[in-house]
C-alpha cells in the first residue's frame, strides 16, 4: 500500500509554473500530476497521452512513469464560474493523491483552489524557497 504523505504546501515557483502553464494552454485545458520533495509540492509532471477537453480532464493511469511519487494533480477549468470539482475530476482525484489543484480563468495567484481526493476544499500553503 502507498503511504501517504503529509504535505504542508506548495513551492511558490511551482504554482506560478502551473499558472503560466494553464494560461499557455488557454482556452484547452492543462492537466498534471504532482509530486512532492518531503512535505513540500515541488513538481508537476505532464502525462503522454492525457486526454484534454474543454468539458473533462482524462489521466491515462498506465502512463504514470514508474517510481512517480504522486501527491495529486492539477488541471485548468477554462470557464471562471466552474471551481468545483466534475464528477469525471473526483474519479481522477480518487486514483492520483490527496492535493488537487484546480486553476481557473484568468490564472492569477488567486484563480485556483485545492480540494482533497472527495472533492472538498482544503487548505495548501504556498511556501518561498530560496
Ligand atoms: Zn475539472
């Protein structure tokens, strides 16, 4: 069984990646997985093969490279008004972690939200690294 990690929040430089990601993608939505460096979210990785649409986010699961550490995912809803999770994002956020992102139109610092893998909102710290 994988353990799960206690993660007390994200590298400021790693959300500011994800929201410059998202808004590259614009108007398609960005969908990742990420991954932790102790209890800190450092990375995201893009997945071959993720299925993209304006209506859900698809992660192919037998992409996930091997050794993946996955904390959760991250993935751009393109419409301001939908923060909350689809039911097809609480499927995908049952299989990849605990921390998901959800960024949303016009991803600023303050356009995204994190919920956990039922789909409630929780709380992620954003932490300044050297
Ligand atoms: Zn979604």
């Amino acid at each position: 069984m994988r353990k799960v990690k206690k993660i007390v929040g994200i590298a400021k430089g790693t959300l500011d990646f994800i929201l410059e990601a998202c808004k590259s993608n614009h108007p398609r939505e960005f969908i990742g997985i990420l991954s932790a460096e102790g209890e800190l979210i450092t990375d995201v990785f893009f997945l071959p093969g993720t299925i993209s649409s304006d209506e859900s986010a698809i992660i192919r699961m037998d992409m996930m490279p091997m050794g993946l550490c996955s904390v959760g995912s991250v993935h751009s809803h393109p419409h301001p008004a939908a923060t909350r999770p689809s039911e097809q994002d609480l499927l995908m956020f049952s299989k990849t972690g605990e921390y998901h992102i959800i960024t949303f139109f016009p991803y600023t610092e303050h356009n995204w939200r994190c919920y956990n893998s039922k789909g409630e909102e929780r709380e992620l710290g954003i932490v300044e690294r050297d």
